[in-house]
C-alpha cells in the first residue's frame, strides 16, 4: 500500500485553523494564495510525493546512504528524485518571487 496524501485534513487546517482566505483577504501580498491556490498546490505535491518520493521509501530500507571513504553513497532514486523536487520548484514555494520562488505564504509552502 502507498502513501496518500492527507488533502481533505491539511485544507481542513488551512481553512479552519489557519484561515487562509481571511489572511488572503487582509493581506495583499497573499491575495491570490487562498484556498483554491492551497489545493492546487496541495494536488500537484501530493501526486510528485505519492509517484517519485513515497515509493523510494522501500529501496531506502534496503539500500541505505552509505558514507565510504570520505564520499556518501545515495540510495539509488534518490539523486533523481531530488533532482525533480528543484526542477519542480517545490522548494521555492514560500520565497520571494525577485530570487525565482512563488511567494506563497509558508503555510502552503510547509
């Protein structure tokens, strides 16, 4: 059995405890980060986490980083992984826009 994403309990959060659409509302630098922007951002990353992240899990049992003559030796899917985690900008999420993030509010980027 894979991972699945939470999403109906993490917009749940969103919406009750933090209040993302008041704070959309009230501050303009997060107008356009309401809810719907949080559940499409929530969709893409779980689909990226639930495909290529969740199932290396297994092979990070079997084959853990290994540290070897002053060298870390990766899990194999790892590199890969991490390679599409940046060329899929999921770590600029919360950054300023000026230095190539979203400038979303952390809460969506978390």
């Amino acid at each position: 059995m894979g991972y699945a994403a939470p999403l109906k309990d993490m917009l749940f959060c969103m919406r009750e405890l933090v209040g993302l659409e008041t704070m959309a509302q009230q501050l303009p630098a997060f107008a356009d980060a309401g809810l719907d922007t949080a559940q499409a951002v929530l969709e893409a990353a779980a689909k990226f986490i639930e495909s290529v992240v969740a199932p290396l899990n297994r092979q990070g049992d079997l084959h853990p980083p290994v540290f070897e003559q002053g060298k870390v030796r990766m899990t194999p899917g790892f590199k890969t992984a991490w390679q599409q985690f940046g060329q899929g900008g999921w770590q600029g999420l919360q950054h300023p826009v000026a230095y190539g993030g979203q400038a979303l509010p952390k809460t969506i980027g978390a």
